[in-house]
C-alpha cells in the first residue's frame, strides 16, 4: 500500500486540528455518542466477554490456519460460480478490478464503502480508467462530493458537522437550498443516488466476513446499498483481505454479535446479508457474474511478524471510538487510511515504519482501546513493540534521544530519582501559582499549547506511599 504519509505531515496536521472547531464540534458529538452506546451494549449483552473470548480465539485459530481456509473459500466459492482471482499486491488488485470492469463495457460502476479499496487505492485506479465511480453509502457519498478522505473507518464522513453537510447538498444536489432536517438530507442523497443503482454495470463492495465452508461473502451496512450494489448491476466484484476468513457461518454468527455492539452499539445492524455464486437458473435477481479478489498487499508478512494478531481486527473502530488521542485530532491527521489505535499499528505495517514512527508514538497508552476490542488484540503491547523498532531502527530523532537517555541516567539511580521528583514537584507547585493547572511550561510548550497541564496534588507517589495515601 502507498501512503502519503510523513512525520512532519502528522504533527502539522494535529495541531491543526485541534484549533479546527468544526472538526472539534463534530468530534465530541460523534465520540461522546458511540462510546456511551457500546456501554449501553456492554451491560445488556450478558455473555459479552464470553462471545470476545470465542471471537478471538477464532480469529487467532484462522491465522494460525490461514492457508487451509483460503483454499477451502477458494473450492467453495469457485463450485458457487464464482471467479476468485488472487492479488499480491495492491497495485495488482487494482488491475485486476479495472481489467474486469473494462471486460464488462461498463461506464458506470457503483461501490459499497470498503476501507480495503481505500487501503490499495481503487476510487483513484477507477478514477483515472475513466469509469463513472458512485460511493454509495451516505458517508462516502458526501466525500466523494467534499473531494475528502475517510476519517473513520466505520463513519468515514465523521469530521463532516451536519451543518456542513447541508451545505454540500445544496452545491451538488441541485435542488439549491440548504436543507436543516436529518431526514430530509437523507432523502435528498437517496433520490440522487437511486438511479445511479439501476445505471450501474458493475457493483463493487468489500466483504465484513469471508465463510470458508460456503463460499459465502459476508457485508454487514445500516443502509441497504450493499444489497442493492451487489445485486442489480450485471457484474459483481468483491475485494477483500484474506484474513477476512471465518471457517463457518457459526463462527460469523459469533463475530456479528460483536461487530454491531462494537460499532455502533447496537445489536445487529438493519442489514446482515450473506450473498454465496452468482445468479443461477431459477433465481429471480443477482448478478450474472461473480468476482472475488483476495489480496495480501502486505498481509502475509505481518503474519510472519511479532505484531500478526492486528490481523485480527475486524474493523469495529471501537479502540478509535475510545482513544482520547483521536477524540482531539480526528482521521486525517494519522496520514494513512486507517485511523487511532489500530491505524497506529497497521499503517507502519503497511507502509513502513520509517514514513509513519509517530504513529505508535502518538499514544498515551491508556488501556482503554485494549478494554473495548471486540477480539481482545493486545494494542498498546504492539505499540510498544513498534515503539522499541524505532528505537533500535535510530528513527528516533536526536533531540528525543539525549531527552530520554537524560531521564533513563536518572530513572536508573533511585536515590537521584526520588531527589529529582521531589523538587521537580515542589517548582511545578509554585510554577503553577496555585490555580490547579499550568498553562505554559518551558520545554513543554507542545503540551501546554493546546491543554493545561494539572499541577501536582501531593508529594511523589513514594512519599504519598510511605504516608499510607491510596
């Protein structure tokens, strides 16, 4: 995958987004929203850590077997009627879908929201083989009409305000109005995009789950045109990664279950369809021809890699969702397609760590992304494990290197630490002239730039210890 992605391009992108209000207004609804319906979901669902315990060891069972399960979704899918075609690399599955796309005459050619097309570039290969490309999910159609990339891979318009959305209707729509009702916007994207559906030669989607035992390509969407993508137009085209593979329909029975509550908090989402060959004699509706593209583009070396189990995500964006660090900055800043926790592992596994070391840096480590991932992936752990590369790859820059050896001097000599703590304490108490919090701080100007810094409460935590505070 290529990603335009560098570390300057990421620390100036952050702190523009944090003075962005717009995006900060857009951010705080759409985070604040999500995180308090997974709770909701959470506490209703009973065997919720029983089903994530089931769904990751699934996916790790996969992993350690991928091969057996690509073969069998292979035969299956072939014996259904379906062509599967196999993609090494990203450029090559873009070549793959244009070549088909050219070999069905197709002028038009709708497509379902699917982060793998925006992870090998295939609305830009389309683009520029000269198809009429319609994004048809709400939120991608509103990118597509603002010329933006997502910024979350499950709400990909998200840094978009409703107000701002309005507004591109009335450019693009041509009814000329600005439109103030939910509903309303929603009916307005309908009516535009109904008979780009029926005009359609070619519908191309992603796939949620790939069912080994069937063949059967699974796509999980609140909005329908996934159904209508895949089943109007004469041609269908399916590109997913290959470790999108559940052995059976029970076990995507399982990850289901987790997918909806993970997202959106939500039992199941309004359309769960599972869609196995093209049409076949008797059939009233389908596709006359079925494509599947399984791609690597990378995957098979972060299998062979310490980090392999972030190829167990099944792209909930539950660890975006509660990442405090996206909550301030939003999609864009991270440069690649993929977004926060997950994003800060994948796009360095990806692309290389070398263009995006600030990623796995640009995390305070909470915890809180690992709590709520549907598949319990260890995120901060990999995070770590691509901090230290940095570190022994000498990605590091200088200044951070001397800063760390610095505190490393010290944090080895107890004595020098427990000295240096307490008369750091004491100056950030009188630093902060008593009002709680610091808002400037020499050599830390990054931090205070943008938020105060809580002055200390109490003495070091050994001296509080030793008083018996808890």
């Amino acid at each position: 995958m290529t990603v335009a992605y560098t570390s300057q391009h990421f620390k100036q992108e952050a702190k523009a987004a944090l003075v962005e209000p717009n995006l900060q207004r857009a951010l705080d609804r759409t985070t604040t929203l999500l995180q308090g319906r997974r709770a909701e979901a959470y506490r209703a669902y009973a065997e919720f850590e029983t089903t994530r315990d089931a769904g990751s060891a699934i996916k790790d069972h996969v992993l350690c077997h991928l091969d057996h399960y690509l073969e069998a979704f292979e035969r299956n899918a072939v014996a259904a009627g379906c062509q599967v075609h196999w993609a090494a690399t990203a450029e090559e599955a873009c070549r793959i879908v244009v070549d088909l796309c050219q070999q069905a005459n197709a002028k038009t050619v709708t497509r379902v929201k699917s982060m793998l097309g925006e992870e090998i570039g295939l609305p830009e290969a389309l683009d520029e083989a000269g198809f009429d490309r319609v994004e048809t999910d709400l939120a991608e159609h509103i990118n597509q009409l603002a010329g933006d990339r997502p910024s979350h891979i499950v709400i990909p318009a998200l840094h978009k305000t409703q107000e701002q959305v309005a507004e591109l209707f009335a450019q693009h729509h041509g009814h000329g109005r600005v439109i103030e009702e939910v509903g309303e916007l929603v009916q307005s994207a309908r009516l535009v995009l109904r008979e780009k559906y029926f005009a359609a030669d070619v519908g191309i989607s992603g796939a949620n789950f790939l069912v080994a035992d069937t063949g059967a390509v699974c796509t999980v969407t609140n909005e329908g045109n996934a159904e209508l993508t895949m089943q109007l137009p004469r041609v269908q085209i399916v590109t997913a990664g290959i470790e999108k593979l559940v052995p059976s329909l029970d076990h995507a029975g399982v990850l289901l279950r987790l997918l909806a509550r993970s997202a959106l908090g939500m039992e199941i989402t309004q359309y769960t369809t599972f869609l196995t060959g093209a049409r076949r004699p008797g059939d009233r509706d389908g596709p006359e021809a079925m494509h599947i593209v399984l791609v690597d583009a990378g995957r098979t070396d972060i299998l062979a890699d310490e980090i392999r189990s972030i190829l167990k995500c099944i792209r909930c964006a539950a660890c975006i969702n509660h990442c405090p660090v996206y909550s301030q900055i939003g999609g864009h800043a991270y440069g690649g397609i993929y977004q926060g926790p997950m994003g800060s592992v994948l796009t360095p596994a990806m692309a290389s760590l070398a263009q995006a070391k600030d990623l796995p840096h640009a995390c305070t480590l909470n915890g809180r992304c690992v709590e709520v991932c549907p598949v319990k992936i260890p995120l901060t752990d990999l995070m770590r494990t691509l901090r230290e590369r940095t570190w022994r790859e000498q990605l590091v820059d200088r200044p951070t290197r001397f800063g760390l050896g610095l505190w490393a001097a010290v944090a080895k000599r107890p004595a020098l630490y427990r000295f240096t703590t307490r008369w750091a304490i004491r100056a950030l108490k009188l630093w902060s002239r008593g009002r709680g919090a610091i808002r400037f701080l020499p050599f830390a100007g990054a931090f205070t730039a943008s938020r105060d810094l809580p002055a200390p409460e109490g003495g070091t935590f050994m001296d509080r210890y030793r008083r018996g505070e808890r």
